[in-house]
C-alpha cells in the first residue's frame, strides 16, 4: 500500500488466483468509511444466527455480496 499525497495512481486492486485468474482494478479507490459500513450492516442477518457468546470474526459466516436489481 501507498498512500501519500502525490502518489502516481490511486486504486484498490484484487486478484483471484484460479482458472481463469481474475483481477479487478477499481481506479480511485473504495471509499473505506462506506466499505466498513456495507459490510456490517449485509452481515447483520447472519450474525443475528449465530449462538450468543464471545466469537472473534474467524467464528462468524463468511458475508456474501448483496445485488441491488
């Protein structure tokens, strides 16, 4: 990561080694605030299944992306 003013090129970047590898570069970046906030809340309605007790993330369901139609 590089993060400093003046920087050549700013993006997120993610790779998914397979067959076929997929790359997806979304130039100027996500912006971290809203990534965070998207996340918890389409993790809400799995959480709410899980058994009351002290769990760390590792415990949780893997959240899945949500599409809006």
């Amino acid at each position: 990561m590089e993060a400093y003013l003046g920087a050549p090129e700013s993006y997120d970047a993610v790779t998914v080694e397979g067959n076929p590898r997929v790359t997806s570069r979304v130039v100027g970046g996500l912006h971290a605030t809203i990534a965070t906030a998207s996340i918890t809340v389409n993790s809400i309605p799995k959480i709410l299944r899980v058994s009351p007790g002290l769990r760390t993330m590792a415990d949780m369901p893997i959240p899945k992306l949500v599409r809006r139609k």
